[in-house]
C-alpha cells in the first residue's frame, strides 16, 4: 500500500502519510499503481462533472479544466512547458536540449504550448456534453498507463532526478498494470478503442521522438507525454 500511496502523493495534490514515501522500494513500485491514480483522478473529474451537469458547457469545461490542474498540481503541464522550449531552443542538440530542460523559467514556446494543451482541453470538453465522464477517465487512466510504459521501455538519461527512482521498477506489476488499462477500455465500446489507439500513437510517436533526440527519457518528456495523451483523447473523442 505504501506504493500506491507514493503514487497518489506524486501524481496528485491529495495528503498522502509523509512516512511513505521512506521507502525506496515503495518509489520503484509506485510505478505500476500509476494507472489506479489515473482512474481515481479521472472518477473525481467525473464526479465534478455530474455535479456541473446543468451548467452551461464553456462553464462546466472551464472549471473541470482548473479541476484538473489544481488536483494534479500542474506537474504535468510543468514538463510540457519545459518539453517544448528544449525541443525547439535545442535545435536538434541532446546536450543543449537537456539543459533547457532544467532551466526552471519558461521562454515563449513553453507558454505557447501550455496554452494550446489547456485550449484543447478546454473546447474538447465543452463538445463532449454535459456528461463527459468516459473521457475524463479514458484520457487520465490512458495518460498515466503512458508514463508506466515510458518508464518502462526507455533508458533514463539523468543521472538524479525524479525518475531515478522509477527505473528498478517491477516489470511484471507494471506490465499487468498496462494490460489493466487496456482492458478497461473494453466496456466503452468504440470510444474505448478510439481513445487506446490516441494514447498508443501519441506514446510510439513521442517515445521515438524522445530516443533519436535524447537517447531516452526524462521527467520532463514524461510530463509531456501525460498531457499530450490526455489531449489527444480528449480531443479524438470530442470529433468521434
């Protein structure tokens, strides 16, 4: 259980004992629990969702949208930000690529994609209706299914950071963790699948973008990888 709780704690701004996370080997298993995480996030979404079913769409998008970034603490959205001004102030450099990264401010292509990603969300749940709730959980279980699976198959290239801890994971919890997530988009039929072929894409495309720059992973690609699945499913099932 301490596992969980050392997911819950990171993935979320909900308390969690602070004796958890003391364990390292808690750390490396957080990893496959991260899914579950997801599907909390996504049932609490749902929740505020059903509460807001009668208020008009751009307000119920608008204020699921703060929702969701005060729950997750903008973690996500933080390695988005840094993501994309390493990708292009880069220029296709690993080293200056990687520097850009630990840079704690935001130049322009940071903010740029951090608000076309809250845009995105923000107008994909306005047309989904006033019950969006199968989006929310597909796009936070699937995003959070990605994180396990980056961690999972990609070298991390630093040498210290949040990561380091991810990488003696227990592959086989994490690999039934995966499977978990894909087969709990069976019951939702077509938009089941649409949003697990969404995540799959986003995954292998960002992944191997990831591999020829960098050569592996970061905690920042990884952030990045979270949201751009979340917008490509939320968005994919708003044009289903």
């Amino acid at each position: 259980m301490r596992a969980l709780l050392v997911a819950i704690g990171f993935l979320t701004r909900l308390p969690v004992p602070g004796y958890a996370y003391d364990d390292a080997h808690a750390k490396a298993a957080s990893l496959a629990w991260y899914p579950l995480v997801g599907a909390l996030v996504g049932l609490l979404l749902g929740v505020l969702a059903w509460l807001l079913r009668d208020a008009s769409a751009m307000l119920s998008a608008a204020l699921l949208v703060t929702a969701w970034v005060a729950l997750t603490g903008a973690l996500h959205l933080d390695g988005l930000a840094d993501s994309a001004d390493a990708w292009i102030g880069g220029m296709g450099d690993r080293e200056k690529t990687l520097a850009i990264m630990k840079d704690p401010r935001s130049g322009p292509a940071g903010v740029v994609a951090l608000v076309l990603g809250l845009l995105l969300k923000f107008a994909a749940l306005a047309s989904l209706g006033p019950a969006p709730w199968a989006a929310l959980l597909l796009a936070s279980v699937l995003s959070r299914a990605g994180l396990t699976a980056l961690f999972l198959t990609t070298p991390y290239v630093r040498t210290a950071g949040l990561g380091t801890a991810l990488v003696d994971a227990p592959r086989q919890a994490c690999v039934i963790a995966l499977l978990a997530s894909a087969a709990m988009c069976v019951p939702f039929g077509g938009r089941g699948l649409l949003a697990l072929v969404m995540a799959a894409a986003v995954f292998g495309l960002w992944r191997r973008a990831c591999m020829i720059r960098l050569g592996g992973c970061t905690g920042d690609t990884a952030g990045a990888l979270a949201e751009m699945v979340e917008v490509a499913v939320l968005v994919g099932l708003a044009l289903r």
